[in-house]
C-alpha cells in the first residue's frame, strides 16, 4: 500500500524542479528548448509557439501553484484509487 500524501507530494516537488530547470533553460537556451519540441512533435511546427514577450514572475509563480495543484491532486487521486484496487 502506498500512502497517497507522501507520494503526492515527492511528485510535486519533482514537477516544480521541473518547472523551475525549463523556466532557467527558457532564459538561457531557447532555441534548445524548441529543438527539443520540433523532436516530439514530429509533424506539428512549433516555431509560431514562441513568445514576443519574456513570461513575467507572475506568470512564472502562478504557472508553479496551478502546475503543484495539478499534480498533487493527480497523484493522490491515483494512488488514492491503485490502494483500492490494489486490495
């Protein structure tokens, strides 16, 4: 049996560490970043993606909560469910 809190959280602290090594890696390497992104989306042009303004730390702060909400409650609904199941 897992323990839905736990993992929620160490899930969401590697999502934000994430989140924060692009965000760096957005400032530092753009071009890298879309290279990667033309790699996975094999038919799809994702030059019209990029921004003419620099994201703000707003935006940037409000992307971490809403992105640490998404996948704390994710997790723990799945781990949540897999403990049921897993019985």
């Amino acid at each position: 049996m897992l323990n839905a809190k736990a993992f929620a959280n160490a899930s969401t602290v590697v999502s934000l560490g994430f989140y924060i090594v692009c965000r760096v890696a957005s400032l530092v390497a753009p071009d890298f970043l879309f290279s990667i992104a033309r790699s996975w989306f094999h038919t799809f042009s994702v030059d019209t993606l990029k921004g003419t303004i620099p994201m703000d730390l707003g935006t940037f702060v409000f992307g971490g909560i809403t992105l640490a909400v998404l996948v704390w409650v994710t997790t723990y609904a799945t781990i949540v469910f897999y403990n049921r199941w897993e019985k």
